[in-house]
C-alpha cells in the first residue's frame, strides 16, 4: 500500500520504518505477552461464522 497520496495532500512523514514498526510490535507483544495467555476468547482455530457463503458452499 502506497502513502504517496497522504504525503502529498496531508505532508505525512511516516515516524518508522515499516520494519522498525514490526520489530517494534513485535518486542511489544513478547514484554505483553503473559497477559494475553490468560485471557480465553475467540482464536483463529475457530471456525468462521460463514452464512450465505457456507450455504453456497454446499452446493459448489
């Protein structure tokens, strides 16, 4: 995705890198991530609520 747009019309100057960004998620999510394990919730093992698209699947 592009922010050539943002730059031009808002002067938009990003503040990291988008791999400074993702290093910087990422030590965040390890210091946080105790108090993510003890939460229960939803993950990505569970399956989507599908609707129409699991009706038409079906039948394709």
């Amino acid at each position: 995705m592009s922010i050539e747009k943002a730059q031009r019309q808002l002067g938009f100057r990003p503040q990291h890198s988008n791999k400074d960004a993702l290093l910087r998620n990422f030590q965040w999510y390890i210091a946080h991530r105790d108090s993510f394990e003890k939460q229960s919730g939803v993950s990505h093992r569970v399956p989507w609520k599908q609707g129409a698209l699991g009706l038409a699947k079906l039948f394709f």
